[in-house]
C-alpha cells in the first residue's frame, strides 16, 4: 500500500511539472493537493471503480441488461 501511495504521488509531482512546462503556469499548482489525491485515491476512487466492475459483472452474468439502437438526436444534416 505504501509504494502505491509512493508510486501516485510521483506520478501527480511529474505531471504537475510536465504541466507547468506546457502552459508557462508557474504560480497555482501547489504540492499539497497532489499529496491529498496521492494518499486519497487509493481509498476513494478505486473502490468505485471496483464497485462499477462488480456491477457490470452483475448485469452481464444475470443478462437482464442489452444493447439497444441509438439514435441521434444533437446533429442536423445540412442540404
């Protein structure tokens, strides 16, 4: 668990300076939320992400839920 912890934090400290080289933003991005989400994620999203693959095992295992046609509703077709 804790090289987890190690492993997300590293990978949140690169990001950020990967960011901070693309926009030129110096001032804003400060460690303390990237340790917050490092120590945090384990512990909140990947238990819904595990939760939502326990339910599509659900659904798809007792086939109550199919596929149906989609039909589009936002595009126009132009002449």
């Amino acid at each position: 668990m804790i090289a987890k912890i190690a492993i997300d934090l590293s990978f949140h400290l690169w990001s950020l300076g990967i960011y901070k080289r693309w926009t030129g933003q110096r001032e804003g991005l400060n460690l303390g939320p990237a340790i917050v989400a490092a120590i945090a994620e384990p512990f909140s999203f990947q238990l819904l992400r595990h939760a939502g693959a326990i339910y599509g095992w659900y659904a798809f295992l007792r086939g109550g839920q199919t596929w149906s046609a989609q039909t589009r509703t936002a595009l126009e077709q132009r002449a």
